[in-house]
C-alpha cells in the first residue's frame, strides 16, 4: 500500500498530472478525466492529484478544485500544489511562499494542502527562511505536509538538515525527473539520499515526455505538444527499450504505458509515478499500471534495456 512516508497519506500507485488541466485538457474534459481517475483508484486509497500555482497561471489549481467543490470530494483526495518561481526575483522567500500559498489555497477552494512543494530551489534565499515560512504554513493547518522537488542531492540534505537543527517542519518527499529514459541523474545520488532519510519518491515525467507510449517514431508527425521534447530519446538505446516495452505489455495485455509506470512505481524508493492524460481515453492506457504484477524477470529485462 503506497503510503507517502512520515505522514498519514495513503495514495493511489498512480498520481494524476495536473499539467494538462487548462493547457491539452478544457475544463469539461478536466473534469471528466477526473471522473474517471476517482472512480478507479482501489478500496482505501486516496486519488492523488498534482498541480502547481504555475500550471495555466494557476488555471489548473482552478480547476481542480472547481471539480472538488462540485463533487463534494476534498477530504477524498490529496492534493499536491507547489510554490512556483512564476518570474519571482526571490521565489523561496518567505512573503513570497506566503502569498503563492494563499493563492493556491483560493485557486483549490480549500482551506488546506496536503502536500505543498517549493518547485524549485532558490539558491537566493537562506534555507532558513524558505524552511520557517514552510514551518509557520504547517503550525497554522494551511499544509499538512511540505516537500521539495527539483532539487540537488546537496541541497536537498542541507534543507533535510537545517530542518532537524532548527525543529522545523522537514520535507517528506522528493519530485525529480525519472524514468526509464532518464535514469543517471536520480540513481546517481538522488535516491541514496531520499533512502537514507526515509523520504517518498514521486517522479514527475514517468512516461519521458510520452517517449515510452510508444506513439514517438522517427520521421513521423504525432499531434502532441511534447513531440519535440519526446524526439530526444529516439535511437538506439530508445528503440531498445520500446521493444522491451512492447514484449511485456503483450505478455500481459496491457498497454506500454502502463508496463513504464509499473516498472517506475517498483524502483527502490518510489511511492507514486506521476503521469497525466489530456482526455479519458488516455488515462484509460495508464489505469492497468495499478493492477499490474511484473516478474523479476520482466523487471530485469527492462532495467537491462534501458541501461
């Protein structure tokens, strides 16, 4: 059962990208990818949504909390929003985390988050005060729970200590750039660090753009806006993986979308892949990955490829 460690959240495998509401997604269509995502997230898990206060210029928190509010579902789903820099010269300062939080907290149409990010670091301000602003928001039950993504393996142990040398509330989780594409960067020393203090690992771009559905081909047009960024991983060690991909999403009648996030959500370290869906019928190709059972072998054989 995923449970995001040091907290009382239990969550879906598969976190739901916000990204797309507002952007890929209208809001009618938002909401019924939404629908669908409630309505097949298992037994006593919670559906586990992420946006930021910079996806849409805030649209997609809007939205969100919009279908919260019509539902009736706040205190069903966890939310993840972030502080974004949003062109801010200080984005981490504290009346900075202040103001993006109120924001959100308006855009949702809640009263709490529970789990708030600081999307990027912002090496322009002490890690104290980013770390006090964050502990003052969680004292007054505006967070519940407060995390970091997009940050270094250094910076990311020196807030984790300046947390514990100062009492204050401390990061539980850690968004980074992983999947089987881009494996260097998190394995390297990202992952020892999240292991070490017991943090939950929630990778964002877990399908690598859309590269590891299987739509990408060389010399093909495909009408998506994240064509480009997905055309870096065509080659050698692409096709491999693909291949891969294909083999066992065959052997289990599933789709290659659903095998990527299967094998992601199985790393050491990770609690929930972060994926997204622009209309029903593409979450329908990700939901599998909740029922998913892979063989060592079948994990291997991916791992290997994807070398």
């Amino acid at each position: 059962m995923p449970r995001i460690t040091g907290t009382d959240l239990d969550v879906s495998e598969l976190c739901l990208g916000g990204n797309v509401f507002g952007w890929t997604a209208d809001e009618p269509t938002s909401h019924a990818v939404l629908d669908r995502y409630l309505d097949a997230t298992p037994g006593v898990l919670r559906p586990f949504v992420d946006t930021a206060e910079s996806y849409g210029d805030g649209r997609s928190e809007q939205i969100l909390g919009a279908w919260m509010a019509e539902r009736g579902v706040r205190d069903t789903v966890v939310v993840a929003t972030k502080a974004s820099p949003r062109g801010k010269e200080h984005p981490l300062s504290a009346p900075e985390i202040r103001k993006a939080a109120e924001r959100s907290l308006r855009n949702l149409q809640t009263d709490r988050i529970d789990l708030y990010y600081a999307h990027y670091d912002d090496p322009t301000t002490p890690l104290e005060e980013t770390l006090t602003a964050f502990d003052e928001l969680v004292k007054a039950g505006k967070v519940r729970y407060i995390a970091a993504s997009n940050y270094s393996a250094k910076r990311l142990t020196e807030a984790l200590e300046t947390s514990e040398r100062l009492g204050l509330a401390r990061y539980v989780a850690l968004q980074a750039h992983y999947n089987l594409m881009e494996r260097a960067a998190y394995e390297a020393e990202l992952r020892d660090v999240v292991a070490e203090h017991r943090l939950a690992s929630l990778p964002y771009f877990a399908l690598a753009r859309g590269f590891l559905t299987g739509k990408y081909r060389a010399g093909e047009r495909t009408d998506s806006p994240r064509a480009e960024g997905a055309s870096k991983y065509l080659g050698d060690r692409g096709d491999r993986v693909l291949a891969a991909l294909r083999e066992v999403a065959a052997a289990h009648g599933v789709t290659m979308a659903a095998v990527a996030l299967r094998w992601l959500a199985d790393q050491p370290t990770v609690t929930s892949p972060i994926a997204s869906g622009r209309n029903v019928d593409q979450l329908a190709e990700l939901l599998p990955m909740q029922d998913l059972v892979l063989t060592g072998e079948e994990r291997q054989r991916l791992t290997d490829a994807s070398a």
